[in-house]
C-alpha cells in the first residue's frame, strides 16, 4: 500500500507562484511514474505534469514554462512548482503514482485558487 500526503495549496494572486508537494510513503526505487493531475469545477481530471523514472517530464501545454515537476528520491516527495499563475489554474490538484507493479495511488487533493 502506498499513501500520498499532498500539501502546499492555497490562494494566491495572479502572477504569483505556489509549490506543491506530495509526501510518498513507499520507496522510490518501485515507483514507475509520478504525475499532477487537476480537475476544475465541473471539468475531467486532466494530467498537468508527468515525470518517470528516467528523468523524462512531460505538461500539459497550458502550463508549459511556468509549471516544473521535479522529485527528492531521499525524501520520496514529488514537487509541482506553479510559478505565473492565473486564474484558470484555479482546480482541485492531485498526486498521482504507479508502481511497478501496475497499481496506482491517488493523494487526496489540494485546492488551488488563483485570484484574478
């Protein structure tokens, strides 16, 4: 079993910028895929940003230049880095990990909300 512990939501201004964190319980060397995932009021979860074990990262084209994933594997924790954000970032923010077994976790979210 693995649990995601996510934190580092909140309100901000446009413009400003947020870091999000997601506290992996389990180690990472069974860890095959850690991602973001948001999902806005009555809109699908979308993936915002992916990152595998060999270092390759992906987003979302809406947040490409202002959006950084990126991992601490000596403390399991996956990091969302938002700088410029604007108001359309406004969501319910997730963490999400596959292991190599083919199971995944979800963290159990964090609001966003970026003021215009």
């Amino acid at each position: 079993q693995v649990q995601l512990t996510e934190s580092g939501g909140g309100l901000v201004q446009a413009g400003g910028s947020l870091r999000l964190s997601c506290a992996v319980s389990r180690r990472n060397s069974y860890i095959s895929f850690m991602g973001w995932y948001r999902q806005a009021p009555g809109q699908e979860r979308e993936l915002v940003a992916g990152l595998t074990t060999n270092g390759n990262a992906n987003y979302v084209d809406a947040v490409k230049g202002r959006f950084f994933i990126s991992s601490d594997n000596s403390k399991n924790v996956v990091y969302l880095q938002m700088n410029n954000l604007k108001p359309e970032d406004t969501a319910v923010y997730y963490c999400r990990v596959m292991v190599t077994t083919g199971l995944e976790y979800w963290g159990q979210g964090t609001q966003v909300t970026v003021s215009s």
